[in-house]
C-alpha cells in the first residue's frame, strides 16, 4: 500500500480553496467547490473527492470547465425546467440545480431541474444529501462517457451514469448512490493495487469469460453492468431520458470529445411537507429500516448512506486519509501557479 | 414440455371479459382489465398475463380486489397527486393513474400519480407503453410482497419492486421493465420444468452459495438482487420512496397480510410537447439507439422493448401460445360460474 497521511478536514478546505482562488474562481464559488471536494473525501468517497481534485483542476486550465459559468433557465414548464449549464463547474451546478429543485418542490410538491452541458458532479449522493437534509425526497442522475459495453457486446457504449435516491431520516439522510457498472474503475484499480480479487464478477476479460480479476478487466475495458442485461438496459434508458429531458448530450456525443465534458443531468426533488401524510413520514420510514435491520445475517445489515455517516465521523476525528502522492501533487498546484502569480 | 394450444388474441380477450363480467365488472371495466390481460400475453409476458389471469379471479372472489373500486383523491400539489386505489383491480387502478399522470405532464410539463392500496398491476410495462403512445416518457414502479433478501441476509425482507422506463420511438416505445431480481420466479420455474441451469447466478442454495440452479433458489428462497448490493439498495430506496409519496404500505407492512395486496406505486410522466426541445426528440432518441445498435457483439442487440414488438406480430399471426392446463383452468372459471348463474 503507498504511503499515507491524514488531513484535517478544514485544512484540506483551505488547500482546496486557494487553488482554486488561483484558477477563476471567486470567493464564494471556491468556498463552495472546496467544500463538496473535502466533504466527499471526509465521507470516504476519496475518488470523487481528493483523488479527483488535481484532474478537476486540469479540467479548468485546459478550458474545458469554465470556473466563473453558471446555469442559464432556457425554458420553464409550471414543474420541471431546463437549464443550461454553460460548462461550468460540475459540482457548482449541480448544487444549484439541487437548490432549484428543492425551491419547486416547495412550491409545487415536486420539481424537475433538468441540466445540459454541465460537467462531472463528482459524488452524486452530495445532492442526495443536499436535498434530504432540505426536507426532500431526491431522485437524480448523471450521464457519463461511455466506459461499459452493451449486454453480450465487446466495445463499450453506454456509461455508467450514476443514479441517486436520496429519503431524509432521523437529523441525516438514506442516500443511495450508485454506478451501473459493478464497480468502479476506482474500486477496480484500488483492488488492484492491492493484489486483490473482487468479491463477485465485475467483468469480462479479453477472451470474453467473466472474471474477479481486476487487472484484466481494466485491460479489456468490458466492465459489467449491474445484473447483466438489466443493468445495460437502465443505462440506455437513463441517457435517453436525461438526453431528452434535457436536450443536453447523450453518452455517444460525450464520448466523441477528447474530455469527458458537457454531460447531462436530472434533479428531481419531492418536499415532504407538501404530502398529505407527512406527520407520519418519519415513522413510515423508521418502520422500514427496523425491518430492514431485523434481518437474518452474520454480519450487521447497513442501509445505504449508513457507512458514509460512519466515515464521516471517523474521519472528522482521526483526519481524511490521503495518499502522499495524491496530496503532494495537489500541494504543487498550489506552488505552481503562486509562482506563475509572482512573476 | 407441457401441451401447448394457441389461442388467438381476440378470442383470449372475449374469454377473459365474459369471466369478468361474471365477476363484479362493469361492461367497460371488464373490456379494459381483460386488454390487458390478453395485450401481456399477446406481447410475450405470459406470466402477467394469461398465466396468472386464474389467479387473478381468484383474488376478486376472496375479496383481495374490489372489481368495482376506482382511486379517489386525496391530496393534490400543483405537479404531484395522492390517490387512494381503495383495493381495486391493479391493472385498472394502473391505467387510470397513468392516464392522470400524461394529463397532468400535458398540463405541467411533469406530473407525478403516486397510489396508495392498489393491487399487482402484472405488467408494469404495459403502463410505459401507454404513457410513450401518449406521447410522454414514463417512469414508474411498484412495491410487492417481500420475496428478495437483503445483502448478505438469509431472509426475504425486500421486494423485488418492478422499475419501469419508457420513451416513444418512432411509432412504438422503448421500454424498460425490470424486476430488481435477477430472475423472476416465473423465469426460474420455466428453467426448472425444462431441467435447465440458469445463464448467470439467480441467488443461493441452502448453504448460502451461489448458484445457477433454478431449484436450489427456489428451495432456498434466496434469490439475487442484481448487482448484489446495489439492487437490493435499490429495492429498499424504491419502497420508502413509494411508501412516503402514496402514503400507503410498504414491503414489510404487505408481507404481514395473508394475500399481496394494498400496493403502493408511482406513476411519473413527461409530456415531450412540453420540452424546448421538442423537434429534436425524435432524432435524439434515434441518434442514440444508432450507435447502440452498432455495438460490436456476435449476436444482434436488442434494446429494451423490442423483443416485445417482435413476439406480438408473432403471437398476432399464430395466436398466443397457452399452456393447455392454463387455458382449460380459465374455461372452467367460466363454465363454474355459468353453471352457478344458470341455477
């Protein structure tokens, strides 16, 4: 395993923040986009957070994310909206699509925020969180580069666009955030690293037999959709739904740039005070995790968002593991562009 | 293999309403209900249909379904609407709220059914088809009886919560209809009586092994959710959601009755003429399944849905192939009831 050290959480901000004060971005925006990148890497969701910063920042320099773009409301329906979010900062407009959607639910009991040409939102359960603890129900989804083939075929056209349910519970959040890939290539290069099989099949290997072999699926690039033809199917309905709703672009378009940019997203908020049932919603919800968590198993049943609470805290207290690499290259975009200021 | 007959689809149909003419329906509601029943068969979904219309009759006779009861509404938002399916027959009760929905979505861009004590809508596809003819995208789902364990758990406590995803296309539909289990118990009873193995694991034995043995699984009760953890996180998220915006039971609260009824299920529809983007639909959707199409496989691929088109020009032409047990047990729900009439 490389070498690690840990970060406290309001400095990996800070680091976050100046950077990004140096590439376009003002006060507010830098504060906010620091945030969900240290956040995320708090809740344990390193790939989409610290791991993740130093290519985010790439992304900017070489222009395909524009720090100081922002949604523009192109057409408005009483319910659902489309927005264009003129390249920006994936995870800037993605809160805000959020925001938006909670502010129609409000209003109207459910809204849709429909999102084109914005880019990666790095952890999706970020919304999933931002919305539940707004007191609403959230549904959400991305569309993604194509990285895992259609069911039975070699080459890969379809993403793996995360899909995102989010329910309020107790003072936190039941937040699903899932890829329809089996694992992510982040999983897969971590098992890896470590010389390890995956614990189920997660793909194909160059002569087409599936395998817990992390390497050769990396090397094949035949990624498996979760469930087989099932979860293939779910990943071309998502893109064509966000796609249209949107008007934005599908994966086949995404995967034609050289960057994985100007994706497509759905944000759908419900507001549980608008339901005729809400006194009686947190009990509802309780009831079913009780169930849930009744069941017959060695080891303890958690729900999704569960462990992410747990390495919240964790991590709140011992510091964000981060690998040294990781945190040295961050630390040299930091010193890069001061002494390009400095001149 | 069992002895099979075809029946044509219109002498299924005439069958299927003078049994429920019989039965408590009105002319209309009879005429609707038996559509369905018939169009899922006709369309190759014969375990929704012709093979489960006995049952089906059964449950109307033990008072399960209330033949007459129509949904009432509850609660009303601007985008979102609570109605109460006050028991009555699944399919009925899915036809209207999909209906309510597209009108809604006509009205607001995006409008949102979701249904408190209704019963199995067999087909959940069938409604994805008639939001799509109607010009709208369709999302929908349905809690069910606990029939699915949780990760790692030995006992069922989810459901396997039918997702439904459809967009018009052309003049037809693409439509994604998906029970979070790998296999149903149709599919694995199928593979059974022809002592077949399954083509990928359906769930575990009784030792808690994997497996692709259709009797095994069966036995054991431990079918697989797709993606291992991510369908059964799926499952549970579906539930709350639909529990929390109907209101009405969720899968714990089902598993409890002797019969599997008082559903929950939301029905959300789009109205395409609402989009800015409205002219460009068409081409979007069919850029899309282009280069799907053109995906490097040995076999050709199928999006989802059109299997179905291709099975009802078939079963339309040689009729719809039935079980010939099947087909003498509905003649005799006919025949007993005349004979009970006649008296």
């Amino acid at each position: 395993m490389p070498d690690t050290l840990t970060i406290p959480f309001h400095e990996m901000i800070d680091v976050f923040r100046s950077i990004l004060l140096q590439n376009g971005f003002s006060d507010e925006r830098a504060n906010t986009c620091a945030e969900v990148f240290a956040t995320n890497s708090l809740e344990g969701v390193y790939s989409h957070g610290v791991n993740r910063f130093a290519l985010f920042v790439q992304m900017v320099r070489e222009g395909h994310v524009v720090p100081d773009a922002t949604p523009v409301l192109r057409h408005a329906t009483p319910s659902l909206e489309q927005w264009d979010g003129a390249l920006g900062p994936g995870v800037l407009n993605a809160t805000i699509a959020t925001n938006r959607a909670v502010q129609l639910a409000k209003q109207n009991g459910l809204g849709c925020v429909a999102l084109a040409n914005t880019n990666h939102w790095m952890r999706g359960g970020y919304y999933g969180w931002q919305a539940a603890k707004a007191g609403c129900v959230f549904i959400g989804w991305s569309n993604t580069i194509a990285n895992m083939p259609a069911y039975g075929a070699s080459d890969v056209r379809l993403g793996n666009n995360p899909l995102v349910i989010a329910v309020p519970f107790q003072q936190e959040a039941i937040v699903l955030d899932m890829a329809l890939s089996q694992f992510s290539y982040g999983a897969m290069q971590m098992a890896e690293m470590r010389g390890e099989s995956l614990p189920v099949f997660g793909g194909y290997d160059e002569n087409g037999k599936l395998t817990k072999d992390p390497a050769a699926i990396i090397k094949s690039g035949r990624t498996l959709s979760i469930g087989y033809w099932k979860g293939a199917g779910l990943s071309l309905l998502l893109d064509i739904v966000v796609a249209v709703l949107s008007g934005g672009l599908a994966v086949h378009q995404i995967s034609q740039q050289k960057a994985e940019k100007g994706l497509s997203q759905v944000f759908v908020a419900i507001a549980l005070e608008r339901l005729q049932n809400y006194p009686g919603i947190g009990a509802c919800i309780q009831n079913i995790i009780s169930d849930y968590k009744q069941s017959a198993a060695t080891g303890e049943v958690l729900y999704p968002g569960e462990r992410v609470m747990r390495k919240r805290e964790q991590n709140r207290q011992a510091g964000i593991p981060v690998v040294q690499k990781v945190w040295d290259e961050i630390l040299s975009l930091q010193t890069i562009t001061k002494s390009v200021i400095d001149q």
